[in-house]
C-alpha cells in the first residue's frame, strides 16, 4: 500500500501535486499555429498510456511516477469534454476539455 501523504493547506506553489504524465518531452517543441496536437504521418493523433505522479512529502518535491490510469489513454489532440468514440473494441469519453496548452485529452472506457 502507498503510504506517502500530502497534506495541501493552500493553492499556492501546486506544481508538484498529483498530475497526469504527458510523455512527449522527446518530441519537438512548439506547435504551428492551427496543429491541434501531435501525430503520425497518416494524421492520427498519438496515443499514449496516462501514467500519473505526485511528490513525496512537498508540493515542491520531485514528482515521482506511481503508477498509470486503468482503462484509460492519453491522447494527444484536443477534444471537447464528453466526446464519445469507440476504437480497441470500447467506448470511450472525454474527461478533458480542449486543452490548447498541452494539446491532449484523457480518455477513459464507458460501458
């Protein structure tokens, strides 16, 4: 069982609080203007699996990978909240929404 705590009292200094892993660092940096995420050379978006991090005992901390989201896919394009598709056999929602900095969205199954 993971017994690590943290204790957040205020919103101030949150960039090492849980958070989803968007795997791309590897990538070229920057987007032209008008691409909506990063993709193959058939034009489908990358898929990734969603891994997911927090610190130790700070929100200043190092975040360190814990683990990754079940039934769930990172990927990286902007869809709007609640887009529902069907690929890999499953149904699948949106739970992000048009995330324009990042360019991804978190997926999860539906039944």
């Amino acid at each position: 069982m993971n017994t690590n705590l943290l204790d957040v009292a205020g919103a101030a200094n949150l960039v090492s609080t849980p958070q989803i892993i968007i795997g791309t660092a590897q990538l070229p940096r920057g987007v032209p203007g008008g691409q909506t995420g990063k993709h193959w050379h058939d034009g489908s978006a990358l898929m990734l699996e969603p891994l997911i991090a927090w610190p130790t005992s700070s929100t200043g901390g190092e975040p360190l990978i814990r683990g990754q989201l079940w039934d769930a896919v990172l990927i990286q394009d902007t869809f709007a909240g609640d887009t529902t598709t069907t690929f890999d056999s499953h149904n699948w929602i949106a739970l992000t929404d048009t995330d324009s900095s990042d360019r991804a969205t978190l997926f999860i199954v539906t039944p």
